[in-house]
C-alpha cells in the first residue's frame, strides 16, 4: 500500500509536473510573441542607452571644440587686425617711396641733361632719335617745377631746366640754319658754275630742299609749339625768346630762299620789261603776274614741307614779288590811257581776286591742284598778294577819272556847234524795241509797260584800240546811231567814265564818284539848257535838259549805285568874317561893337549855314527831271490856258465872255499842239515819252480848266452843269472840253492801236 500509495503519490507529483510543465508550455507558447517583442524592446531600450550615452559625449566634445574654436576665431581676428595695420603701412611706405622717387627723379634729370647739352658735340644730340624725348621731360620738369613752388629750391631747379630748354632749342636753330645755309651754298655753287639748263634749275631749286624738309619740320615743330603755347600751357607767355628762335626760322628760311629766287624774278621781270610785245601795261602785267604766281604757288607748297603752320609765309611771298611792282608800280603810275588803266584792273579782278578762278592759268593749275589734293584745307591767298597792285591801278584810275570829271565835265565850255539843237534824225529804238522809257505816269491797262533796261547803254567815244576786258560785258550801241552823236559832250564823257570804271573800283569809291560824276553832269546840262534858253526859246532848253537827264537816267539804271546821304556841313565862316572886321576896323574891344555882335548872333546872321554839298544822285536826277518836266508842262499850259487865267481876266477892260475864252483856248490848242508835237519829233526818240508828254499837257490845260469853270461858277452864282452843255450861252463843262481837248490833243493815237491807249502825268 504504501508502495502504491507511494507510486499514486509519485505518479501525481509526476503528473502534477507533468501537467505544470504542459501548462507552462501551453503558457509559454500563447506569450512567445510577447516575450520576443519584450526581448526586442530591452535590446532597443540598451541600445538607446548607449546612443544617448555617446550623444552626451559628442555634445561634451563639441562643447570642447567650440570652445576652441572660439579661441581660435579670436586669435584670428586679432592676426588679422595685425595684418591690416602691417598693409596700411606697407601702402604708407610704398607711397612715401614712390612720391621720393617721384620727387627725385625730377631733380635727378639736371646734372646728366646738364652734361648733354654742354659736352663738346652737343650740336650732334640734335640728329639723334632721342632729343625729342629729352625736350620733353625738360617740359616735364618745368611744369612739375612750376606746380610745386613750395619745394625746397624748385625756383632753381626751373631757371636751370628754363636754360636747358633754351640750350636745346638753340641747338635746334643752330641745325636748322647751318643745314640751310649749306643747302643754299650748294645750291649757288652749281648756279655759280653757270652747268645748268634752266629746267635742271628750277628742279635742283626745289628738289634740294625736299631732301631734309621732314626732318626740319619735325625739328621746327619742337620750337613752334613751346613759342606758340596752348591756353591750358602753365608757361603760357612767358618766354618770348622762343618766339623769336621761331621767326629766326622763319628768317633763316626766307633769306635763303629770296637769295636764291628774287634772281630769277628780277631776271624774268627784267627780259619781260624788254620786251617790245610787253610794252604795254596790261600784257606786261598779265605776264609778271602768271609768272609770280605760279612762283608763289611752288614757294607755297615748299613752304608747308618745311613748317606746320603759315607763320611768316605771307611775308615771304611778298618779298618775291618786289621785283615785279618795281617795274609794275611806275608803270602804273606813268600810264595816262584810263582803257589800260581799266584793263589792269579788269584782269586782276577776274583773274586773280576771284578765289574759285584761281586754277584758271593754265601755267600754274597743275601745281595748285596737286598741292589742293594733298592740303584740301589749305590754299594760296594769291588775291592778298596781288592786292598791292590793284590798288595801284585803282588809284591812278580814281585819280584819272576825277581829272576827266574836272577838265570835260565839270570845266567843260561848251562851242556853238554843241549847243545846236538840231532836228533829230529818223526815229529809231534805243534798245531795239519799238518802246523806249518813258516819263513817270499812269497808262490804261491795254498798254503793255516797257520793263527797265537790262544792259547798260552806252555812249561812243574816242578810246585806245584796245578795248577793256571788262567793258565787254555792256554791249555798246553803233557808232552810227543818229540819236548817240547828238548827246551833249559831258553827258557822253559821264556814261562812258561810269562804264570804264563800274566795279572796277571799290564799290565805295565807285559811288561817291558816280555821285559826283551825276551831278556835275546835270550841273553842266543845266548851264546848257540855260545857254539854249537864252539863245533859242525856253521850250528848246527845256527840251534839251529833259531829253538828256532821260537819257542819262536809263544810262545808270545797269549801275549799282547806292543812295548816299547828304554832305552836311557847318558854315563858320560868318564868325570870322565878323571877327575879321572887327580887328580891322580896331573896335574888337569896343563894348558897342559887341552888342551889335550879340544881336546880329540873336537874329540869326552869326548861326552857322548848314550846307549839304551833294544830294543822292537818283534822287536829284529824279527831283531835276521833274521840274524840268512841270516848267516845260507849265509853259504850253499856260500859253493855252492864258484867256481864263485869273490874273488876264482881272486886267480885262471889258466884260469877261466865258465863250470867246473857251473858243479862244481850242484855237490856241489846235495852234499849238501841232507846234508842240514837231518840237518833240525834233528832240525825243521815243514815241511813248513824246505822247506822256502831250498827255502831260493836255491834263493840265484841262486841270486850269477845272479851276476856271468851279471858280466861274461860284462868282457867277449859278449852278452850271459839268457834264454837256445846257445852252448855247453856258460854259461848257469840264466832260465836254475835256472831249474837245481829245480831238486836239490826239492822245495816243498818233501812236496806233498797239501803242494807244490813255496816258497820264504823275
């Protein structure tokens, strides 16, 4: 029993651990996903500790370096305040060094130029490639020296270096001339041997001095632009001897080439002066002229390759041309022919004057084009040089002129045969129209108007057989023409000096001797008309005067002539005429003497006279042939108007009849009016002025007409018609004589239908 007991006891301890091991098993396999994921958690959970174990200690030695870090940075930061400072230093010192050796090596230039340009071949730096450069730092040191006066000793160091320049640019002149002076000698040499042709001549003149002419204007240029400083230059001005090592280039140059070609000039002006075909002025003038000129253009263009600028050129040029005007000038002033005179002129003008006619000769337009193609901004001022003798020929031609004025206008006594007023012959046109000028008035719209003159008309005269070049352009009239040989002599002598001498003089001059060559003509027609006025009848000097200043007026229309304010003067001459006889007759310190002078000034005999010597001469040819126009108008107005004149009617013993008057007049009119039209075929060619002139009567007659009947008709108090006739014993009306007048006057239609029409008087 206790055997089984025991093994029943042990079988359910077994199975009971059995039973216990199944269950923990069963249990065990229900929680092994727990338990894992459990396990999984504890590894994740140790291994978190241990990263955040490292991360604490990263973060502590991170913590250590930046706090190293720190310290480094500071350490930097002061390094490179360190460094900064030792920049700004180095940079200070740099800049100090560099401004020494600035300051000194403008300093340091004296003592080697110095021995340059005092050794013994000095002479020799000149030719070398290197004594523009060392100008040039001389200049650089003088303006440094100029821009820093507050150094010490700079005034110095300037006059040294001032002495150096002047040293170098002597050294330059010295060249310049010695090299000069042996190309004329050679030059002359080979003249002097008399081997060469005249081509060889003129080539070896030229040619020779092209060689070196590059060198020497470089050379030149060195002096030229210190003498001539620009307006920026600090030294602007202050040396002047410089400007005078330029002339003496300029002087060196020009004598060497005068020696050399005023020979050839004077030789060429001499075989010309010898010549019998230059005899003449203008020939001998046209040639020294070609030739000078075609001189100067070559001297010219040689000129420009030894210098930059002009400088002395014109100077030089002129000298040439001495040889020319010694012969030129006496014969200029010798001549006593006004055409040859005319001539000159006309020849300088327009061959010389004129700049865009300058290539015109043919001797020298090949050497001017081909220096224009290399210098198109530069060109010969020839006209300058020439001037010279213009004015000469000019002023012998005033000085002529004023004589011809003097002797045969203004000093003219007329013959007998020149005061003949002689039936004109046939009419013919002036100008070849059918229309002539005519007198200043109104015409009907149906008559075309005559334009003014375009070319000059001009009077024949006596003159040399050749004829002025400048004249050619006024076509003259024929010496046939009827109406030419009966002008009155000074008239003729007026128009034919105003065509010699128009623009061949200055326009100045031309006009106050036009003015004056006006007036005196009119002045010597005047004292014509007044001889024919006195000899003949007053309508034949009025005739005369008309026909000539008409005449004389259309002459000067083709004249330029401006107007030209009067001559005021002041007359003092009655101030000293009265002191005069005071002194004479010894009573200046007479207090009565005075108080006659006194009041004589207060009544105006002491004014002084203001005199005007000489009107514009259109206006007074305008103002003359006006009044001339209304006496001659007047004189037959008054014949035929004289039964109602006023001052007959009051002389009247009798009553007065207003018919016979009227009838009276017409009688008169048809008496006269045939009179006066054979007058004016006598003297006037021009069909238009002698029909304004009868119109011109005719106005007038019916003007003192008009006068009559208004004052007729206001004394005798009745109202009378003025147009028709109301009864056979009334006055006629102005309408009704004024159509009497026309079947007398005839106005216009003497003239035919292409020339008629009405015409009126201003």
């Amino acid at each position: 029993i206790k055997d089984n007991t025991s093994k029943r006891l042990g079988g359910e301890i077994q199975f009971e651990s059995d039973f216990a091991a199944v269950e923990s098993r069963l249990l065990d396999d229900s929680h092994w996903e727990y338990q894992t994921y459990q396990e999984q958690l504890e590894l994740s959970d140790a291994h978190l500790d241990n990263l955040l174990s490292s991360t604490t200690n990263t973060l502590a030695l991170l913590s250590t370096l930046s706090d190293s870090f720190k310290a480094v940075e500071e350490q930097t930061e002061a390094f490179r305040r360190q460094c900064e400072s030792l920049i700004v230093e180095q940079k200070r010192l740099t800049s100090l060094a560099d401004a020494i050796d600035e300051n000194a090596q403008y300093y340091a230039y004296l003592e080697p130029m110095t021995r340059r340009l005092n050794a013994p071949g000095a002479a020799n730096l000149v030719k070398g490639q290197d004594f523009s450069e060392m100008l040039s730092n001389l200049d650089s040191c003088l303006e440094y020296m100029e821009s820093h006066p507050n150094h010490k000793e700079s005034a110095m160091y300037r006059s040294r270096y001032r002495l150096l320049l002047t040293r170098g640019l002597t050294l330059i002149r010295h060249h310049f001339t010695k090299s000069l002076g042996e190309i004329g000698a050679d030059i002359s040499k080979r003249i002097q041997s008399g081997q060469l042709k005249e081509t060889t001549h003129s080539a070896l003149l030229y040619a020779k001095f092209r060689v070196p002419a590059p060198e020497m204007k470089a050379l030149g240029v060195e002096i030229q632009k210190r003498a001539v400083p620009t307006p920026d230059d600090v030294d602007a001005g202050r040396e002047p001897e410089y400007l005078s090592l330029l002339r003496e280039l300029y002087q060196s140059y020009s004598t060497t080439r005068g020696r050399l070609v005023l020979p050839l000039v004077a030789k060429k002006m001499a075989e010309l002066a010898e010549t019998p075909q230059q005899s003449d002025v203008v020939a001998f003038a046209k040639s020294a002229l070609s030739f000078v000129r075609g001189i100067t253009l070559d001297e010219y263009d040689l000129w420009f390759e030894w210098f930059e600028t002009e400088g002395a050129l014109y100077e030089f040029l002129e000298s040439l041309l001495e040889p020319m005007y010694d012969y030129l000038r006496p014969r200029t002033i010798h001549e006593t022919k006004m055409e040859k005179l005319c001539d000159l002129c006309a020849m300088i003008q327009g061959r010389y004057m004129d700049v865009e006619s300058d290539d015109d000769d043919a001797e020298s337009s090949a050497a001017n084009s081909s220096y224009n193609s290399r210098h198109p901004q530069r060109r010969l001022d020839f006209a300058s040089l020439v001037h010279p003798a213009l004015e000469d020929a000019q002023t012998r031609l005033v000085f002529l002129t004023v004589n011809v004025l003097r002797d045969s206008i203004e000093n003219f006594k007329p013959k007998p045969e020149d005061l003949e007023v002689n039936p004109r012959a046939p009419p013919a046109a002036m100008n070849g129209n059918k229309n002539g000028p005519v007198l200043s008035g109104k015409r009907a719209p149906s008559v075309p108007s005559t334009p003014a003159p375009k070319n000059l008309v001009v009077v024949d005269e006596d003159t040399d057989d050749a004829e002025s070049i400048f004249s050619k352009r006024f076509p003259t009239e024929p010496t046939t023409s009827p109406s030419t040989r009966q002008w009155y002599p000074p008239l003729r002598k007026a128009i034919w000096l105003l065509r010699r001498i128009y623009r061949l003089v200055n326009s100045t001059v031309f006009d106050d001797l036009a003015h004056r060559i006006v007036h005196s003509t009119i002045a010597a027609l005047i004292h014509a008309s007044q001889q024919i006025t006195s000899k003949k009848t007053a309508q034949d000097g009025h005739l005369f005067l008309i026909t000539h200043l008409l005449h004389l007026k259309q002459s000067i229309v083709a004249f330029d002539i401006e107007f030209i304010p009067p001559e005021v003067q002041f007359d003092f001459s009655s101030y000293t005429n009265t002191f005069y006889e005071l002194r004479e007759r010894g009573s200046l310190w007479n207090p009565a003497s005075w108080m006659r002078l006194v009041g004589g000034a207060v009544g105006g005999g002491l004014l002084p006279k203001v005199v005007e010597n000489m009107l514009d001469a259109k206006a007074e040819l305008d103002g003359r042939l006006r009044t001339v126009i209304n006496d001659f108008v007047n004189g037959y107005a008054t014949h035929i108007t004289a039964p109602v004149d006023p001052a007959s009617i009051t002389q009247q013993k009798g009553e007065f009849d207003p018919q016979k008057a009227v009838r009276t007049i017409r009688g008169l009119a048809e008496k006269d009016v045939p009179l006066l039209r054979a007058k004016l075929e006598a003297f006037v060619d021009d069909a238009r002025t002698r029909e304004t002139l009868v119109a011109a009567v005719r106005d007038q007659v019916l003007i003192t007409y008009e006068e009559f009947f208004d004052s007729y008709s206001e004394g005798s108090g009745k109202k009378l018609s003025r147009k028709g006739k109301g009864r056979e014993d009334e006055l006629w009306g102005p309408d009704l004589f004024n159509d009497a007048l026309e079947r007398v006057f005839q106005v216009g239609q003497i003239m035919g239908d292409d020339d008629g029409g009405s015409v009126r008087s201003e």
